[in-house]
C-alpha cells in the first residue's frame, strides 16, 4: 500500500496520526520512565475536575455522555451484555460510525438475551449460545445518537482486546484456551473477524492458521498486511501473522515469533535488560503446530530463541509503527509499552518507548490507542482499594499525565477514535458503559 494510502486509511479509521513523530528517549537519574510525570497545570489538558455524577473525571473543558449501558434493550430484541472491553471505531459512510465492542465473557456469566442467528459454540448440548462475542453501535456521526445496537458474533469465550483492519473489519480475540470437554463443545483461544457493516450475527470462522493461544489484541500494519498479535500471560511472546492473501485472513498464512538480538526478556524484573529508549535489533521465527492444543505455543517459541515479555495486552499502529502494552513489565512491574517499527528491506527494531516507575504515575496499563495529537492514550486494568483506574495520556517524550479517573471500580477499555479525532470513545468494564468524550484535545 503506498504511504498516501496508508494516511488515508489511518484518517477514515479514527487514528489520525499525522504529526506522530515520536522521539527517542532516555532514562534519567533514578527514574525509568523516560521523562517526569506531568500533573496539575503542567499537564497538556490541565488537573481533572470531580465528575458531579461520580463516574469520570475529566479536565476542565471535557464532557462525557454515556451512550450505552447494560441490560439497556438493543435493537435485535437482546439486552447490553456486560464486561465490555476492546473496541474499534469505523466510517462506514453516508454520515454513519461503527463501535464494533468486545464482551469478555465466560461460559459461566449471564449474557443476556442473544438473538438466533449463528454461533461458535453453545453451552454443553444445549441450544444457549456461549455468551461472549460482540455488539455493534452504528451512531450518526454528527450528533453521535446511536440509531442501532446488536449483537455481531456469539458464542465465543473471553473476547478480550483486538483490532482494527484496513479493510474495515474488527478481529476480536479469545483470551481464553479452553478444551471441549462436555460443557463446551469446541476448542477455543482463536480469533474472528466481523465487519464494521454486518447489521446482525457474522458467520463465526475461527482463524485458526493465526494460532491457539491466550490473545489479547491485534494490529495490522496496512503497508504490508501483516498482523502483530499480543498474548496476556506473564511469559508472553510477540506474533505475527504473515497472510497468504493480505485482507483475506481466511485463506491462512504463517505464525512467527519476535526473537531480539542480545535480548531474551524484556520484562526488566530480575535484572534490568532493557533500557528506556534502547534500539534493539529484531528477527522473526517460524512457529509450527500453532494450533497448539497443549496451549504450549509460547513455551515453544521461547525454546527457539523469541523474547519474553510480561503480559502483552494492547496493540495499535501508528504511521509506520506500532505500540503495545506489557501490563506488569518493569521494575515496578506496574507497566510498560514498547515502539516496534516493521522494516521492509531491514531489521525491525524494537524500543521501550515508557516503563512506569510507580503506582500513582501509570499502573497497568491495558488497551491503548493514539490520540490525534499523537500522544498515546493508555487504558488502566489496575483492581486495588487505593487507587482507582485512569486513562493515561503519554506524551510523544514520554511523559505521563492524568487524562481521566473512572471512580466506579472497575477497569477502563476499548479507546479509540471518531474518524474526525473529536470524539474518543471508551469503555467502563462491569457495568458496562460506553462512552463518547468531546474537549479541547492537545494540538499535533
């Protein structure tokens, strides 16, 4: 895909990441995040002001309005299921968006009325869909009033993170490896795709050639089709997908693993083997059996050299570049997100672009996205008594700062992007609500 077309495409999809031009970064003093924390008036959208509804707080300026909540009737006579986390936004044309959100839900949760239509799988041999999947909003892009909500894809298991495609369709992720074994009739730990545009229940095909494990998120780099795939599991490695047919993931392809030069494990716990800004050399290495129904594919992929990293969850593409999350890396093990920069004709390169140094500046941080400033917005999955979760803006030097505080205890998901950047909408997990927040966001 040429570069004009890339723009365009990162333009209609809600990630305008013009201007993004992230600078390399250093530790400094004992700290290692790679600048100092912002907070109050020094941050790009100033301190948070108390939410009078006790539910977000934002910056001065900014406003929330709650667009869907659960057990709220849909228009395919079902009900909003709870626990919503990844979620995509898309131009679908004639002034319409579409918020295609993931439900992480397990055999054993209510999930609600779901209506007929195809499934994956149902719960043992009855005809009861498994209740995870997806919904789709389709809102009017002006005045963001949701016109339709359904259900798109049952019967799956712990639809966790995913992502965006350049042809317009969302691939949502199971992070769950679960075995038939009576009460489910079918294996999982696979990954979808459903269209921005199906107005109902997608047919379910697992991808099966993109392997067996405990997904979390998925990007694809639109220069070349290939799709990075993160894993939630202390000793996690990073995939991608090689299709045979870029845009028709379908028709299969191959499973590779990152291996890094002079580096075996990012996750700095031990001993620190991975500096703030350090360029690390990358290589890839083809994995086999990738069905795995051991749920060994990591395990392998280590045996043959790939890098460990510490519970990879959120993945998004930038122009030219990519970043993810490693929810408990670090020192601290309270967070880090790594920059992978794909090369056509060169090695990839791989940098720890942030690590948090504490608690109170970044903890957890899970799904994540990119602001049309380009600064990085990060969604927090930290469940403590003490602290509540953020969303966390981080700058392009790398400095971290307060963007939101969820007061209700639970974890924030699913950021991303209306296609004119005016309007970011996210996710509170359990009980669900969707949000759709406008404001004075940061200039590029």
């Amino acid at each position: 895909m040429m570069a004009a077309d890339r723009r365009k495409f990162l333009a209609a999809t809600g990630t305008a990441f013009a201007g993004l031009f992230l600078n390399s970064c250093t530790a400094t003093g004992a700290r290692v995040s790679s600048s100092p924390a912002l907070s109050g008036a020094d941050s790009p959208v100033g301190p948070l002001v108390r939410d009078p509804a006790g539910i977000l707080d934002l910056p001065q300026g900014f406003s929330y309005r709650v667009i869907s909540r659960h057990d709220t009737a849909m228009s395919d006579g079902g009900t909003v299921p709870d626990r919503a986390d990844g979620m995509g936004c898309f131009d679908l044309g004639n002034g319409k968006l579409a918020l295609v959100r993931n439900h992480e839900l397990q055999p054993q949760h209510d999930g609600g009325s779901i209506p007929a239509g195809p499934a994956f799988d149902t719960v043992a041999r009855s005809l009861r869909p498994l209740p995870g999947g997806t919904t789709t909003l389709v809102l009017d892009a002006a005045t963001l009033e949701v016109e339709r909500e359904y259900r798109s894809l049952a019967g799956t298991i712990r639809n966790c993170a995913g992502g965006i495609t350049p042809w317009g369709s969302w691939l949502t992720c199971e992070e769950n490896t679960a075995r038939a074994d009576g009460r489910i009739n079918k294996d999982h730990g696979w990954v979808f795709e459903v269209p921005a545009s199906a107005p109902g229940l997608v047919d379910p095909v697992p991808l099966t050639a993109m392997g067996r494990f405990n997904h979390e998120a998925a990007c694809v780099d639109p220069a070349s089709g290939i799709v990075y795939l993160t894993e939630d599991r202390d000793d996690s490695v990073l995939y991608r997908f090689l299709p045979l047919r870029p845009g028709q993931l379908a028709q299969g392809g191959t499973l590779q693993a990152l291996v890094l030069e002079n580096v075996a494990d990012t996750r700095n716990w031990s001993n620190r083997s991975v500096a703030v800004g350090q360029q690390i050399r990358g290589s890839w290495i083809t994995l086999d059996n990738v069905e795995a129904p051991d749920d060994d594919l990591r395990e392998r992929a280590a045996a043959q050299g790939a890098a460990l990293f510490a519970r990879g969850e959120g993945i998004w593409m930038g122009d030219g570049e990519m970043y993810f999350t490693c929810t408990s890396g670090g020192v601290a093990r309270q967070g880090q997100i790594f920059r992978l920069k794909p090369a056509i004709h060169e090695a990839d390169m791989l940098d720890l672009f942030y690590e948090s140094p504490e608690e109170s500046e970044y903890s957890f941080g899970d799904n994540i996205t990119v602001a049309p400033s380009g600064h990085l917005v990060v969604c927090e999955d930290s469940y403590n008594d003490v602290v509540h979760n953020h969303l966390r803006g981080i700058t392009p030097q790398g400095a971290a700062y307060a963007l939101g505080l969820l007061t209700m205890q639970t974890e924030l998901a699913g950021a991303c992007f209306s296609p004119d950047g005016k309007t970011m909408f996210v996710n509170a997990y359990s009980p669900t609500m969707t949000f759709a927040i406008t404001g004075p966001w940061p200039a590029a």
